[in-house]
C-alpha cells in the first residue's frame, strides 16, 4: 500500500509538470516576437527644445559718437548700404558753434604765442649786449640782473603760450571730430536689418545704448542663441544636428547645427544654464532677424 501511494504520487507531480510546460510553451510569443517587443519598450528617443531669437551671423552695429537731437533718418530695414553712406544726422548747431568757438580761440593765442616770441627775443637780444658791456664794466649788475629776470619772465610766458596752443589746438580736433559724427555713416557695404531710431529722438553716446542700425554684410547664415540647463548640456555636443520651426513656416522645419556651447552669465533659481548657440544656412533668405524659434535637439 505505501509502495503504490508513492508511485501514485510521483505519478501526480509528473503529470502536473507536463502539463505546466505545454500551457507556457504555448504562452509565450516566438522569438522574433520577443526581440521585437523588447526593442519596441527600450530607451525612450530624447531631445531637447528650446526657445531661441534668430540674429544674423556676424553684424556691424551702428551707434551714436555724440549725443543730439536726430534730424534726419535714411535708412530703414532691408535698406542696402554702402560703406561711408549716410543713414541718419544729428542736429550739427552746437557742435558748429563749438568748433568755430574753439578756431576763433586757437587762433588769438597764436597771435599771442608771436607777440610773446618776438619779445622774448627782442629781451634776449638786449641781455646778449647787456652781457658784452658787463664785461668792459659799462653796466651796473643790477641792471644786468634785472634785464636777465625780464628774459626768464619772458622765456615762461612764451612756454604758456605754446602748451596753451597747443591744448587748443586738441580741443579745436575733437570739435571737428565731434562735428564729423554728427553725420551717422554706415561702416560696411550691407543690408540693413535693424532701426531703433526715429525723427526727433535724442540719441545718447553712450557705451551701453543699443545700437541705431544694425548691418550685415551676408543674410545668408544666420545663427540661434537659446538657453539649456547643465543637464542638457552635458548631453549635447559640438556638431550635434538641430532642427527648428517658426511660426511663419509652421509646416517647414529647418536643420542647423550646433556651435557654440558656453556658460550663461544668467542663472535660473540658483541652477546654472548654458547658452547653445545653433548656426543654420538661409539660402533663400526666408529666416528674418527677430523671428522666434523653436529647436529640438538630438540628445547624445
């Protein structure tokens, strides 16, 4: 009897394992079915999108060298420019009257720097005779000292007088510079592709002012600066491919590259972000300087 249960038993598993292995066999998916799963359910494809401003690639801003009142404007975006052709004028009245004030000026010390010359030789002239009568004892010292303090006063005034041109002379400079750049000239041969001033604006000279006209030589590449965070930025390398859109072509997608990868000067929350930098052709010149645009960046 306990033979025959045992055998009953072992029977029983037996039975219950075959058929535990028919029902997963035929349970599970075939083996191209299963690779294929597993592809299908991996690593997510990453990227990263940003908002960025397109800007010309290289540009030639145009500032304001004096401060004034603006009283003329001819240039205008897109305007085409060529190098010393005049885009805009600032009131020239005070600047002429400084100028003319300033020649008027350098001029009577010159006049004064000749009178002073001639004395100061006439006075050195009568010391040279007074010095040969000194020595035949037919002129008191006194007087031979005296005539020798009248050159030296001389000789100082004349010294004034040339370094008292001479500053005139730099400030009569800087007037007619200053009178110069009230005409504002474009620097290169270009296309304009930025105003920021109108008639009767005063205008500042000032390092930090934004520029009146901005200027490019080439529409042709134009560049995307946008911000990432450390993160992203680890991930991203020089070379990586780009591609953005902008809402006037919002069926087109463009392809860039990157090219520049730096640290912002800027931080958000206390978390360091980078400036990208994505370059991309503009051979039909449909991508305009100001337009927004949204990139998305391949993920390494």
């Amino acid at each position: 009897m306990a033979l025959a249960f045992g055998v009953l038993i072992v029977l029983l598993i037996l039975a219950g394992s075959l058929w535990i292995m028919a029902n997963m066999n035929y349970n599970l998916a075939p083996t191209g079915e299963t690779m294929q799963m597993q592809l299908e359910s991996g690593p997510e494809f990453r990227a990263v999108t940003a908002i960025g401003v397109i800007a010309p690639a290289a540009t030639a801003p145009v500032a304001a060298r004096v401060p004034g009142v603006i009283t003329s404007v001819r240039c205008d975006a897109n305007t085409q420019v060529k190098a010393g052709e005049p885009c805009a004028a600032i009131d020239p009245g005070p600047y002429k009257i400084a100028a003319d004030q300033s020649e008027v000026g350098l001029k009577s010390a010159e006049a004064q720097l000749e009178r002073d010359k001639a004395n100061f030789a006439a006075k050195k002239a009568a010391l040279g005779r007074q010095e040969a009568l000194s020595k035949r004892r037919a002129i008191s010292r006194k007087v031979l000292a005296m005539t020798r303090k009248s050159v030296e006063a001389a000789q100082t005034q004349t010294e004034q007088d040339e370094a008292k041109v001479a500053d005139l002379k730099a400030a009569l400079d800087t007037a007619k510079t200053n009178l110069a750049s009230t005409e504002i000239l474009s620097p290169i041969d270009g296309t304009v592709v930025s105003r920021n001033v109108e008639l009767g604006q005063t205008v500042d000279a000032k390092p930090e002012t934004p520029p009146l006209f901005v200027i490019v030589t080439d529409r042709t590449p134009i560049h995307i600066e946008a911000t990432i965070s450390a993160q992203d930025s680890r991930a991203i390398k020089l070379g990586t491919k780009a591609t953005f859109a902008v809402p006037a072509f919002p069926n087109r997608q463009f392809s860039g590259t990157v090219t520049q990868i730096r640290p912002s000067p800027q931080t958000n929350e206390h978390v360091a972000i980078y400036d990208v930098v994505i370059s991309a052709p503009n051979p039909d010149l449909l991508l305009k300087p100001g337009m927004a645009a949204t990139i998305r960046i391949v993920k390494d």
